[in-house]
C-alpha cells in the first residue's frame, strides 16, 4: 500500500451519548498529513465533543479512532500525547502563575527521560535535558512571536499573547496533530490575521492542523478542507468553497426561512 495515501488519523462510526443526549452520531472522516482540516458547525454542534474523543478526554460509546496505524480509541489523554496528538482549549488552560518559558517547558515533560531519581541525583545528562528543554521552549515562544514574554507570568500576557503561549506549549509536545479549538476566540482582526500566517508556519514545519473556528473568513481562507457538523451528525465535507456553497450548511447556520 501507498504510504503516503494512508491518512493520519481515521475516524470510523464515532458515536457518543450522554444521558438522553447523542452529541455524536455515526461520525467518519479521515486527516491526510500535513494539511488543514477545518470542524464547523453551529453551537452544539458537537464539535468539541469530537475534540474530546479524539484527544482521551471522552471515550466512544460507538466506532474507532486510528492515528498513524494506531488504535486510540479508549487511550487516556498522556497517551495520546505522547502518540503525537495535542490540542489547545476553548477556554485557555495555562499556569497562570508560572511564566511563558515555564509553561512551554512543561508541555515537554512527557517526553524527558529524567525520572524522580534523574530530578534529584541531577547528573551531567538531566542537567544537559533540562537545558535542551529551556532553549528549545525559548525557540518556541520565539517561532509564536513572544520570547520576549519569556520571563512574564502567564496572567499578565495579554489575551492574544496567551492563545500564542498555549500553541507554543502543545508544540513542546512534538505533535504530529495538533487540534485547535477556537484559537481565534475573543481576538480582534489584526490579531487574527497573524493567528492565520503563524498557523501556515506550523503547517510549513510538517505538523497537521484541525482547527475548530467560528471565524468562517479564517477557516474559509486557511482550510485545505472542511467538515461541518449539525445535531452530531456530519452534514458536509469537502473543500471550503463547495460546503460554504451547500444549501444544507447555508440552513444549518441561517435558517431554512433565509
């Protein structure tokens, strides 16, 4: 078989229900490496939910998630990490009282060899990690355009400088996916047109991009291709141009009356 016809990650028959409620129903697509996969669809949607199946926060009552070859599908959350997936949140979730360099250190904890032992015996080897790790989150915070941040608390970054930090701390983890939800909430439209060039430079470096987003200029103008969901089924997929022409997107946010 053709390596590189083989996508990233398959999700096949995903289904989940909480309570009386399906959030997710017989939900399939598949991410080819190294592209820009868009997830839209209206408030509760149930495009989070998806989010939290495919990085172990939720397990599926239905259907199977493969990444690189890989079952996942009932993996917790470091696992997958681990396997190559991270993710940002909605509502940003940063150590408020340690700084940006701190933070994005921490993100390459899971991938450090130096155990409780390593950390107090502190040999020659943990002290060369632990400056490999600094300069490499120094890096990071640089390619997100605050290392002059570096040294400030994670609370006093302006809201836009937080999103960045939280994108610099996922790629500490070494991902081949990285999924983002709503990276572009809350900032205004300078801000986002910088959000869209520095989410290009990480594509640029080999790493994939789900992106979840209500901005529909961004998604439409960043996206290789897009999925929408609608009552947790997927209502359309395809490029951007043809779904934001589908009459069935177009009622899902508008309205059949519009």
């Amino acid at each position: 078989m053709n390596q590189a016809a083989v996508p990233l990650l398959l999700a096949e028959g995903l289904g989940k229900r909480f309570g009386g409620v399906q959030a997710l129903q017989d939900v399939s697509f598949e991410l080819r490496a190294g592209e820009i996969f868009g997830l839209i669809g209206p408030n509760g949607a149930g495009k989070t939910t998806l989010f939290n199946l495919l990085t172990g926060i939720y397990r599926p009552d239905q259907g199977h998630i493969r990444f690189a070859g890989r079952e996942l599908g009932g993996r917790k959350p470091h696992e997958i990490a681990l396997a190559g997936i991270a993710r940002t949140f909605q509502n940003i979730r940063l150590f408020a009282h340690l700084t940006a360099l701190e933070n994005v250190m921490i993100g390459r904890h899971g991938r450090t060899r130096a155990g409780v032992l390593g950390a107090v015996l502190r040999p020659a080897w943990v002290r060369a990690e632990e400056r490999a790790i600094r300069d490499h989150a120094l890096q990071l915070l640089d390619d997100v355009g605050i290392a002059s941040r570096a040294d400030s608390l994670a609370q006093h970054l302006s809201y836009g400088d937080q999103r960045r930090l939280e994108i610099a701390r996922a790629l500490a983890t070494q991902p081949k996916l990285l999924a983002l939800d709503e990276p572009a909430a809350g900032m205004n439209g300078a801000e986002t047109t910088e959000l869209k060039t520095l989410l290009q430079r990480i594509r640029g470096t080999g790493v994939t991009l789900l992106l979840v987003e209500h901005d529909m200029k961004l998604v439409m103008g960043l996206c290789d291709r897009v999925m929408v969901l609608d009552y947790g089924r997927k209502l359309a997929e395809g490029l951007p141009a043809a779904v934001r022409a589908d009459p069935r997107v177009v009622e899902a946010y508008l309205g059949a009356e519009a």
